[in-house]
C-alpha cells in the first residue's frame, strides 16, 4: 500500500474512533441526566434504582428503533424479511407473524436490526434512506413528545418516568446517527454512504437479487448479469449466487443439473479458509439441504429424505421443506394420500412466507413431484371385468 493509502487508512481508523468517543460521551451523559431524573422521582440515596430504570428503559427505546425500521421499509416500497430486537428474532408472514428467542451474539456490539429488501419496482436510494433515517428519527419524535408530557407532569412520578425515557430514546437516536463502523455499519455511517453514492445508487446484485426473489421472480427468471456478477466477486458470493442456480435448476426439473452443482460448491468452499468458513454454515446446510433432495429426485431414491436435512435454526425460516421431503418419500412409495397430504401441507406453509417466489417455486416442485406418482407406481384401473 502507498503512503496516501496508508494516510487514508490512518485517518479512516482515528475517524472511527472520534465517533465511538463521541458515542460513548452521549450514553454517559444520558446515564447522567437520568440517574438526576431517578433522584427526584426516588429520592436521595437511590442511585441503585435509577440506575436499573436507566438500563430498563433502553430496551422499550430499542423496540422503536426498530419499529421506526420497519415502518420506513414499509413506507419506502421495501420488504421486511426478518426484524431482530434484543434477543428476540420476528419473521413476518404474509399473515402475522412467527417469532423465537435467539440472542444476538455478544460480539456483535448491537440491539436489533432489521433486515429488508427493495422492491425492483421502487427506487433504491430512496427506499434505503427511508428505511435506514426512520430508525433514530422515530426515537428523536418520541423523545420530543416525552419530554413536553414529562415537563407538564412533573413533579408527579409519571413526569420523571416520562423526561428518562424522553433522554435514552434522544440518546438512542443520536447514538445511532453517528457514522460509526463496528461489527455492521450503523445508520449514520449508512445514511453516509447513500449521500456519498448520489441519486445513480444502485443496490449491490445479491441485494438485487433477493429483492427481485421477494417480489415474486423465481430463480429461474432472475438476471443473468446478476448472477454472473456474484459469482464474479468471490468464493463466498459464488455460493450465494450457486443457491439461485440450484434453484433455477429444480424448477425447470432439471434435476442432473442440479445434482452436477455438489462440484461446484466444493470447489468454491475449498478457495475459503476455514477460519473464516463458520459464518456461511448456513448457507451450506441451505444447499446441502437442496443437493440431497435433488438426488433423491434424479434416483428415485429418498433414503437420504429419512433424517431432518436442516437443523432446526433453518428449519423455521422453511417448514415447508420437510413437508415437501415427505411429499417425495410418499411419491416414490407410491401412497398417493400421503402425497397429496404433504404437498397440500407445503403449499400452505410457503404460501405464508412474505418472499412471493417460494409459493411460486414450491408449486412447480410440487407439480413435479406429483408427477412420480402415476410414473413410480401406475395407478390400477378401477374399471369393473366381466366375470
């Protein structure tokens, strides 16, 4: 690296860490003010008390951050796929909602996130500002409004309540609009990053992709130059892009095809060290998951169907898998009730999910693997003999 290189570097690195300091002044201050706050709602002598309420009430603050997320993803034309708050995960349904206790690890150094995508429809730079500013803005309108009631309402205990919450959510608000890169770039350092792209921002192709996916384009529709992109930037992008191929493949039936995409996965988790190889498990287990179901097809073979082909962290985000496993054991056995079971099963639980091409997908797979049934095991005519 060149000397300008390296003073670009230096000056990213003092950057980083001026805004961690600045951060870290605003959580004290905040801590400070509220503890005064505690004093006149408790009295002298409770430092205790005002302290856990200070800790207490960040986590409602967090719950508006992220609901602040949601509503600019919904308002900017996005599509919410999964919303973390604390050590709660939500996954949005086309109806409700599922949720499960999954606690962020500790090194990721965040309260929640939220995760969604842009509609191909919509324009990105727009979507993603709206969604990524209405984070701390819904914290700074709360805190505002909080803070008006707290002032009318005091002395009484509610108007003490009322200022603390008004403080973290205004703490919480411009904690996060400091541009700061930690374990994930925050929502200053991202609001940052959109001013600095301009209006010719365009979302990265595995951001486009999923997006696309989202709206309804199954795998086998998606762009080409997309998927070539991916797999243009690195063994880890390649497996990403290795999903949608593989997926593309199972809905045109393709299924020697798809079976044909076990090397290539080998091949790029080969090019990964392995140190650094643990965060993508999931991904393989996704694809490894598929590969198997793909060669029990192609064989007419579903030994392998027999045991849970995910582990129940994936098995949520897709229970329509094992349902759509269990429709192609029952094929192949020829029991068409139990087919018809299990896929009927399937469509309804990937007619749940909010990415509009899994029904869309699950359908065509479903129509295929109903197709065994007449073809494994033909049906005996049913019409009367003559005696």
């Amino acid at each position: 690296m060149d000397g300008r290189g390296n003073a670009l570097r230096l000056l990213l690195i003092a950057g980083n860490w001026l805004a961690r300091a600045l951060q870290t002044l605003l959580v004290l201050a905040s801590c400070m003010v509220c503890i005064a706050y505690g004093f006149a709602l408790f009295g002298d002598g409770s430092f205790g008390w005002a302290l856990l309420l200070w800790t207490t009430l960040q986590y409602p603050a967090i719950v508006i951050h992220e609901l602040g997320h949601c509503a600019g993803a919904r308002l900017g034309g996005m599509r919410v796929h999964t919303v973390q708050i604390s050590a709660f995960e939500f996954n949005p349904l086309r109806r409700g909602f599922r949720w499960r206790w999954r606690p962020l690890p500790r090194k990721a150094g965040i309260g929640g996130y939220v995760i969604a995508y842009v509609d191909p429809a919509t324009p990105p730079r727009r979507a993603r500002v709206l969604m990524t500013a209405s984070g701390p803005a819904l914290n700074l309108v709360f805190a505002a409004i909080l803070f008006g009631l707290g002032e009318l309402l005091r002395p009484r205990a509610l108007g003490w309540l009322c200022l603390m919450f008004a403080v973290i959510n205004a703490m919480m608000g411009l904690v996060n609009l400091v541009p700061h890169l930690g374990h994930l770039a925050n929502d200053g350092l991202q609001l940052w990053q959109l001013w600095r792209a301009g209006p010719d921002y365009v979302e990265p192709p595995h951001a486009r992709l999923a997006g696309a996916s989202m709206a309804g384009c199954t795998a086998d529709r998606l762009p080409e130059e997309d998927l070539a992109a991916m797999e243009a930037d690195g063994p880890v992008m390649r497996l990403f892009a290795l999903w949608y191929r593989l997926k593309g493949d199972q809905n045109r039936g393709e299924w020697m095809r798809a079976v044909a995409r076990q090397q290539a996965m080998d091949e790029a988790v080969a090019e990964i060290d392995p140190r650094l190889l643990a965060p993508w498990n999931d991904l393989l287990a996704l694809l490894r998951a598929e590969l198997a179901f793909s060669r029990a097809l192609a064989s007419n073979d579903a030994t392998a169907l027999g045991q849970d082909l995910l582990p129940p962290r994936l098995a949520w985000y897709m229970p329509h898998f094992q349902a759509r496993c269990l429709a192609l054991q029952a094929a192949l056995n020829g029991e068409r009730e139990a087919c018809e079971h299990w896929l009927d099963a399937c469509r309804r639980e990937a007619g749940q999910s909010k990415d509009a091409a899994v029904p869309l997908s699950e359908a065509m797979l479903g129509g295929q693997v109903r197709a065994l049934l007449d073809r494994v095991r033909p049906a005996v005519s049913a019409e009367p003999t003559l005696a």
